[in-house]
C-alpha cells in the first residue's frame, strides 16, 4: 500500500464523480475552493492542494443538498441511511457520522487505501426535491443472540473504532503526542467496553458484585510485532505504538466473536501503519 498525493487525488476524483450525478446535489467545495463538475479539474487540484500538508491529511469536501421535507426531518446524516449513495460501501475502513447542527451534518471517512475524507454537508428543505430512494446498506445493524442476551454490536460502533484507530496513528506521526495517548486511551476504553460485554455473555448478566481477577485482553497482546513501528530512543513514542497496537489487535479479536458478518481490519491497518512511517 502506498499513500501519497496521487492517491488522495484519485480517490477524491472518484468521489467527486459520483457527487455529482446525486440530484440532491447542488454544489460541491473542496475548502474554499468550489467545484463547477468533475472536470473542472483546475479547480479540483487547486482545492486539493489546500488539503494536502504531508501523506497524514485528510480532505475536506463540503456538499450543499436540496431535500424533500420527508427526508430533511428524517434521522441526520441523511447519508446515514441513503449511503449507497455515495458509492463508497465497499470502500470504508472506517467512518464517524455527525448529526445535523444548523443545517450542517457530516461524516469522517477513512478508505481502505488510507485515504481520509471529511464530508461535510449543508442541508436546506424544499417541498419540490424528489425523495431520495435506495435501501438502507449503510452501516446495517447486527443483531447477535447470545445466550439470554439480545445483543445489537452493530458495525457503526466498529467502524467508529477504527476511524479513531486511524485518527490516532496520524496524530502519533505528526508527534502530537498528547492527542495520540488520549485518542490511544479512548481505544483502550472501547476494547476494556467489548471485553465486558463478552463477560456478560458469558454469565448471561450484566450485574457482577465481584469481578473474577479477569486477565485484560490488550495485555495479552504480544507487543514484539510492535516492534517495526517504534522509533528508536523515543519513549513516548514507543509507549503509544504498543498502546495503539493492543488496542486494535485485541479489538479486533474480539470483534470477531461478537459479530458473525465482520471481517477482520488489522491487516489493513498495519499497512496504512507501514506506509505511514515509509
């Protein structure tokens, strides 16, 4: 895997191109800079060129929709619900939705590729919109039954984990230590979060007056494969790559048992983590 410009150029080219085939769709803006069409390439690049700092940056593109007033009122993100819309399903690693505040709802977007994309779009009602259509195959809820427990572990929750997993490694390269071991940390908490549900399942009862001297399942995780992203004589830096590397190779086990339908990430993280530190 490898992430550069080129790439981050492609994947917003083949976003941008299906932005602007949606109805709903009014104008599109990348920063500052608005898009006419999809070849409207000068300013495209020039839009791009504004998001791009380092292999680290994600990119900010703005969507102005026209909706019917069925689904202005629905559930925000609208895009939450109509996400094969967007044309990028089989693309996502991981994804943040944002409720709608003044108009304004949005995703954070990690592709598969690496690639990160911070939708953002501005809503206004009109009763003369045609209603959006398509079936919900967006972030579809998981229904497990375990025992006497009916537990939703739905994959907007792990989806969400390895957004996060992603944001944090890009802070960890940028040397912002403090939000890497906080974002680092907030893994952990959702990993320490699974491992109880998994209790709970276990003696059918989320009530416990006493716990059982339970090992921790991210402290089982052998760090020696951690090794090939520490930097040498950095400490801190060394202390969150190990953090970061048992939340998300315990998660992921983890995951696996709760959920039935989820396919394992750690491969594809370790080599956005690999092509990060190229």
């Amino acid at each position: 895997m490898e992430i550069n410009k080129e790439i981050m150029q492609q994947e917003a080219k083949s976003f941008l191109s299906v932005l602007f085939t949606l109805p709903e769709v009014e104008r599109v803006q990348i920063k500052d800079v608005f898009i006419s069409s999809i070849d409207d390439c000068e300013n495209i690049m020039k839009g791009l060129e504004q998001c791009y700092h380092d292999k680290y940056s994600d990119i900010d593109i703005n969507a102005y929709l026209k909706l019917h007033p069925n689904d202005y009122n629905a559930e925000t993100p609208i895009y939450k619900k109509y996400f094969s819309r967007l044309g990028i399903k089989d693309k996502i690693f991981g994804i943040i939705f944002q409720e709608r505040i003044n108009d304004k709802e949005g995703m954070r977007i990690c592709l598969k590729t690496g690639i990160r994309i911070d939708f953002t779009f501005i809503c206004r009602c009109d009763k003369l919109a045609p209603l959006l259509t398509s079936e919900q195959t967006s972030i579809d809820e998981h229904v497990i039954q375990k025992r006497n427990l009916s537990l939703i572990w739905d994959i907007e929750k792990v989806d969400w984990f390895w957004f996060v997993a992603v944001q944090a490694l890009g802070k960890l390269m940028r040397k912002d230590y403090l939000i890497s071991s906080h974002l680092a940390h907030t893994l952990i908490m959702e990993v320490l979060v699974t491992q109880m549900v998994m209790r709970d399942n276990q003696y059918n009862t989320n009530f416990h007056r006493y716990g059982f001297s339970e090992k921790l399942e991210y402290l089982e995780v052998d760090v020696i494969g951690a090794n090939e992203f520490k930097v040498s004589k950095d400490e801190t830096y060394n202390h969150i790559v190990e953090l970061l590397y048992q939340g998300i190779m315990s998660y992921d086990k983890m995951i696996l048992q709760l959920n039935s339908d989820y396919r394992s990430r750690c491969e594809i993280f370790l080599e956005i983590w690999k092509s990060y530190i190229q």
